[in-house]
C-alpha cells in the first residue's frame, strides 16, 4: 500500500513575511497513529489545512493519491476529520445531524453511528446548542466514527473538554475504530494523552519537521539519563541535547547511536538511563537544550 | 449532480432557517384571516355583516354585466386570486433576503463550515444549494401556500357573497383556477430568472463579508447611487436597480382601479388588460433578464472560488 500522505516542499506563506510551512517532507503510511506536534504558530494547523485541502500551498502534496488543491471534492470520501470541539452549528438537531451525513456521504453506516449515540445521554431531539462540550465531541464522533474512512484528521480534538470526555475520546477511537487499515493523524498539546497511543511521531517547528520517527524506533535514537549532581559536569561533557533539574536529580536527554554520540551503556555507568517520554523529547527538541520547560504544553 | 446530495442539502437549509417555511403560513393564514374579517370586495363594494350589500347604480350596472359575461368573470375571478400572492411574494422576499446574507456568513462566524468542508460536498453544490432554496425552493413553496390559501379565501368570500347581488361573481371556474396556477407556476421560474443576479450578489457579500454582510450588501450601491447623483447629476444606476428590483412586481400590476366617470365598459378593459398581466412570460423576451442570468453566472463561480480557498475559519 502507498503512502497514504506524502508531502515534499511543502510550503504555505502568509502575507509577505510569515512563512507558515518552510518546506515539509514527511510521509505518513496506512494504518499509523501519527501525533503531529508542535509549539503554538508552528505550522501544524496550516499542515493539517494543506492535507485537508483547505487552504492553497506549494510543493507536492498527495493523500490517498490525490492533490486536495485540485481533488478535494472526491478526496472527503476517504478522510474526515474534526477540526476542533465545538463546530457543529448550535442549530442542528442531533437527528438532523445523522439524517445529513447520511444524506451526502456514501460510507455513513447510520446503524453504527446510532449504536454510538446510544451509549451516551445525547437525546435526539436536543440541539446541538443544548448539548454539553464533552457532549457535541460525542456526537462529532459517533458522526465520523461511523464513516468508513481511510484517514481521520483530529485538530486538537478534546480541548476544552474534562478529563472524563478526554479518556472516553481517546478510549473510543482505540478500541471501536482504529483497526490497522485506516490511518489517523492528531494534533493535540496534550501529549501525555496520546503517548501511549501513538505509532508515530512528527515534530514541527517553524514550519519544518525537526522528529520523524515511529515510537518503537525512539529507544534507538534517544535515551534520558538521570542522574546526581556529582555527575552532572560529566554527563554536561556527553553532549546532552537537553537537560533539567528535578528536585535535585538532573535529567539529560541524549542523541544515542550516532557516530560520536554516547550508547546507552556508557550513560548507564552514571545513573539511570531510560527512554525519554514522547513529551520529554518534545520538550528537548523544541527548547534545543536550553533547559526551560515551559514552553511545553 | 446527485440527487440525494441535493434533496439533503435543501433539507438542510429549511433545518437551519425554519422562517423559510413558516413566513408563507403565517402570510396565508393572515390573508386568510383578512378574508374572513373583511367586509369589502374588489375594493369598492360594502358587504355589511347583516348582508346588506350597498352598491350604487354604476356598480350595481358593473356586476349585472359581469354575471352575463363569462369570459370576464372568469378573468375578474383570476385576477382577484392571483393578487392574493403578492403579499406573500413580497413577505418571502424579505426573509430570503436576509436568508441569503446569513447563508455562507454564519457558517463562518460560529466556524460550522469546518463540519460542512469535512463532507464530500463540493463547494458548488453547496453554493448551488442556497441559491436553488432561494430562487426556487421558497418560490416553489409560496406557490404551493398561496394556491391553498386562495381555494380558502374563495371558499370565504363565496359564502359571504352567497344570496347577494354579487353571488354569480362568486362562482368557481375550475378551468380558469388550473390555467391560473400554471401560469403562476411559470412566474415562478421567470422570477427566478430575473432576481438571480440580486442572490447572486448577496451571495457574495455573505461570502465575503468578515462582519455585518447586511452592510456590504446596502452600503455600495446607496454609495454609487449618491456619487452619482452628487457628480453627475444623474440617476442611472438608481434607475437600473430599481428597474431589478421592481421590475418583475411592475410586470405583475393587478390593481383594478375605478374613478368616477369609468363606465362599465372601460372597466372590463380594465379586468381584461390586469388579466394580461397575469403572466409575464414575456420577459423572457427582455435582454436585460438575460443579461442579469450572465451576470449571475459569473457572479456564482466567484462565490464558489472564495468559499473554497477563504482560509478563515
């Protein structure tokens, strides 16, 4: 099977001055959860509105195969995606919303989406001004979850909504939709919710990827080592790409198994060394090494 | 196109805009409301609520002729309910109006047509869709709502007119009725043709505006009009828009006037030319309809282009 994205020189300006995406190459196969993730204004919903079609770019960008520029239109058949909490119209009943979908899109299964929505309170003749926030991502995706898509966008698809909504959302998607063969593609600053998910990584920032890489391929290229602060001049003399100071341990994250970099043996004669979590590595990657955690979401 | 696409998009506009349905109703159930309240007939004849008719002797003369004289009862009976529809053409004017302003501007500002673009709906059915609700969909259903409310109306009047001087007048032409409807039904279509250019262009300003579309859409004609005025000392652009906006109700002019010194006769021409008026087919024949058609196609693949590449939401 292709890719089911596949972007190369892709760039996106804004006005004279702002380049929103410098260049992206990056591909994404079918039946991959890939986080897209990034600082604020790093391009990552500019990305996603390139590959959605929904905003002009140049360089070569294909989904399923198709240019979204030129073939959106047959292009929503296969993608969906929720761009945020919150854009169903206040005014749409819930019924209305299953008679519609059903209505244009020809791989609705209404059954399916009514299975979904009886799980939940969402009464069919509410409005969706009606309805709770955690309540409208609900309905959204018992909408999308009952179309047979090969990829599903999600723009940061639980802001705003309670730990309960959130761990539900993630939990759904998992466990009655993903199945090996659809692609899906998040965007989220809540990285610790989607870790344990993902298969792959894409970090952006200023408008070009700085990661690509699966997760299982993170423990080869990445290691944390904790350590005291007797060691801390000599893991400083390892080239740490980043470190931090945690109630008087120090954390460093390490670039391993590349030529003049430390093994993961070496950094283990000074303290613990594990794989850094995915926002561990973004906190590292984004900051290039300056130690403040803050701009971390 | 399909089908089921287009019936569901459609659909989708009356669940949005639930006046686009009842503003005809609540029109007819007003006229017909009227109807029963009401004590005057074809304007000038008193129908006193104890049956009392007071007519003087030229009317009196008028209605003896008309009940020997089929063919022009039966226009009189036309005209008299094809004027019933004007109020509602003119009520479902106004809220398409605002209809079509609000159609691609509140899908921005609540930021819906982020749910909308994540449909396999092109951005010409969509545009296609409010354009088809506005210019035949609510025509189609005031067609519909007036054809009922006038069988109501005639229904009304016809008993009040019972055992009257005037009850031949009260006769149904069922012949008539059905041609009558017909030709609404083309007016219907002619309408659409003739005001597609002043959709098209509130279209666009629904599109384009980024707040108060209402404004965009008012504010640069009163500005040209002014201009004009102030530089030239002429009115031709006023000219020209009032001749679009008014130009098909003009088409329709079915008042039948009496003055004092009108005899009978010229009161028959009088029924027979607003009879005439009835249709306006003619207006196809007006290259100034055609030439707002072409406009308005072009104007269409604009508001298309900017709903597809405005970059917003």
């Amino acid at each position: 099977m292709g890719a089911v994205i596949h972007a190369r020189g892709v760039r996106k300006r804004y006005g004279r001055s702002t380049l929103a995406l410098d260049g992206l190459d990056f591909d994404v196969a079918a039946g991959r959860i890939v986080g897209l993730m990034g600082p604020n204004g790093a391009g990552k919903t500019t990305a996603l509105k390139s590959i959605l079609g929904l905003t002009p770019f140049e360089g070569e960008l294909q989904v399923l195969g198709r240019d979204p520029r030129t073939e959106r239109d047959s292009l929503m058949k296969d993608v969906c995606f929720i761009a945020d909490v919150a854009v169903l119209p206040k005014w749409l009943r819930v019924d209305h919303a299953l008679d519609y979908v059903a209505g244009v899109h020809p791989k609705f299964d209404r059954q399916r989406a009514d299975d979904v929505l009886k799980r939940t309170d969402i009464k069919r003749k509410s409005k969706v001004g009606e309805l709770s926030k955690g309540m409208i991502t609900q309905l959204h995706l018992a909408l999308i979850m009952a179309i047979d898509a090969k990829l599903l966008v999600l723009d940061e698809p639980t802001l705003g909504l309670d730990l309960l909504y959130r761990r539900g959302f993630y939990e759904t998607l998992l466990n009655d939709y993903f199945d090996h063969e659809r692609t899906i593609l998040v965007t989220t600053h809540q990285v610790e919710e989607v870790e344990n998910l993902l298969t792959d990584v894409l970090f952006i920032s200023h408008g070009k990827i700085v990661l690509d890489s699966t997760v299982d391929a993170l423990p080869s290229r990445y290691a944390q080592l904790v350590t005291a602060s007797e060691h801390v001049a000599t893991a400083r003399a390892l080239r740490p790409i980043y470190e931090r100071e945690v109630f008087g341990r120090y954390a460093f994250v390490f670039e391993i198994g590349k030529g003049g970099a430390p093994t993961v043996d070496e950094l283990a004669a000074w303290g613990d060394v594990r794989t850094p979590s995915i926002a561990d590595l973004f906190v590292a990657l984004m900051n290039g090494g300056r130690g403040n955690a803050e701009v971390a979401a | 196109m399909n089908l089921k696409v287009m019936k569901t998009l459609l659909w989708r506009e009356t669940w949005e805009h639930r006046g686009l349905i009842w503003a005809p109703v609540i029109t007819a159930a007003v006229i017909v409301l009227t109807a029963l309240l009401s004590t005057s007939f074809t304007g000038s004849v008193q129908i006193d609520i104890d049956g009392q008719i007071d007519i003087d002797g030229k009317e009196r003369e008028l209605f003896a002729s008309l009940a020997a004289d089929l063919s022009h009862q039966r226009q009189l009976f036309a005209v008299w309910l094809g004027a019933l529809v004007i109020p509602q053409m003119i009520v479902a004017m106004i809220v398409l109006v605002f209809y079509v302003l609000d159609s691609l501007y509140n899908e921005r500002k609540d930021r819906s047509i982020l749910f909308w673009k994540s449909m396999p709906v092109s951005d010409a059915q969509t545009v296609g869709s409010k354009l088809a609700t506005a210019l035949l969909l609510v025509p189609l259903w005031v067609w519909l709502v007036s054809m009922l409310a006038s069988l109501v109306v005639f229904v009304i009047v016809s008993v009040k007119l019972g055992g009257t001087p005037l009850a031949p007048l009260a006769t149904f032409h069922a012949g008539t009725w059905l041609a009558l409807q017909l030709t609404m039904l083309q007016n219907v279509l002619v309408a659409a043709l003739w005001y597609a250019p002043i959709a098209v262009y509130l279209l666009l300003t629904s599109v384009y505006a980024k707040r108060s579309p209402f404004l965009w859409a008012v504010l640069p004609p009163v500005l040209l009009v002014i201009f004009e005025e102030v530089a030239f000392n002429t009115s031709m652009i006023a000219g020209f828009i009032a001749n679009r906006l008014f130009g098909f109700i003009r088409e329709l002019d079915l008042h039948i006037s009496s003055e004092d010194g009108d005899t009978s006769a010229s009161l028959m021409r009088e029924i027979a030319r607003s009879y005439e008026q009835l249709g306006t087919l003619d207006m196809l024949a007006k290259p100034d309809l055609w030439f707002g058609v072409a406009v308005a196609a072009i104007g269409f693949f604009a508001v298309v282009r900017l709903r597809r590449w405005r970059d917003d939401a």
